[in-house]
C-alpha cells in the first residue's frame, strides 16, 4: 500500500514537470563553512589526502547558471524577471580592467626582476665552478656578444643564399 501511494505521487509530479535543470547551492551567499573532512578514495584505496566536507547553512539560496544551460529559455519563462536579470559583477567594468592591468604590470617587473637575478646567480655559480676546474668562466658580457655574434652569422649565411639563388 505504501508503494501505491509513492508510485501516484510520482506520476503527478511528473505531469507538472516542465523541463530539467541544474541548481548549485550558494554556499558564498550562506557563508558554508568546512565541517569535517574525509581520506581521498584513489583506486579503491584511502590515501593520505584528504578532501573538505561542507555542511550547508540553509536550503533556500541557489545558483542557475543561465547562460550555460540548454533550456534557458524556458527558465526564463517560468521564474520572474528579478531573478533571470544579468547583473554586472563591476560596476564599472573599464575601471576595475584598468585597475587589474595595473597590478599585473607590476607584478610582472617582480617577476621579471626576479628571473634577472637568479640568472646573474646562475652565471656566477658557473663562473666559481669553472675557476674550480680551471676553465675559463663565461660572464654574462660575453654571453651577450656571443649571441650577437650568432645572430650576425645567421644574417650573413641567409645573404650568402640569397646570392647563390639569384
């Protein structure tokens, strides 16, 4: 008897659905917080790892990604306009680009410094192990006429072939 009823509350639902959709939780709306946490299953085996597990605040805030979904539409035609209106994440857009650019920009002369100073270590390091084996060092001048001097070599065998065909 138990079953019957289930089976008619299934079958009534089912003449009400109108389409299928995705709704993730939003737990940054909720503010969820992790709980508790569980070894990570690699392979049928737990290993050392281990993953987060959130314990959600309510059960009444939920994300639709509107634009990803298939059925778009129909969400639209169903849920009121408030809730299907795109909003900016900026309010000023070109403000918020620019601003970013300019963080980037900076973080990318650390780098570059960075990147500049291990490679003077590099050299130096090479240099104190060619005076140790007795091998004359290259320093970082001579790296650089050098590869000016390839570069010129290229050039010169590129006119050579350019004489040779004409």
């Amino acid at each position: 008897m138990g079953t019957k009823f289930i089976t008619e509350l299934r079958c009534q639902f089912l003449q009400a659905l109108l389409f299928r959709f995705s709704a993730q939780h939003d737990c940054r709306l909720a503010d969820c917080q992790p709980t508790a946490s569980r070894p990570i299953i690699q392979e049928r085996t737990e290993t050392s790892q281990t993953i987060s597990l959130l314990a959600h605040r309510d059960d009444s805030h939920f994300v639709v990604n509107m634009a990803a979904l298939h059925n778009a539409t129909q969400l639209r035609r169903v849920l009121p306009r408030a809730l299907t209106v795109p909003r900016p994440i900026y309010a000023d857009r070109k403000a918020h680009h620019v601003e970013r650019a300019a963080v980037l920009r900076q973080s990318q002369i650390v780098k570059r410094a960075e990147t500049q100073e291990k490679r003077r270590a590099t050299l130096a390091k090479k240099a104190e192990q060619g005076k140790a084996r007795k091998v004359p060092a290259v320093t970082e001048a001579e790296v650089d006429e050098g590869e000016q001097e390839d570069e010129g070599q290229a050039g010169d065998t590129r006119r050579k072939k350019r004489k040779h065909n004409h």
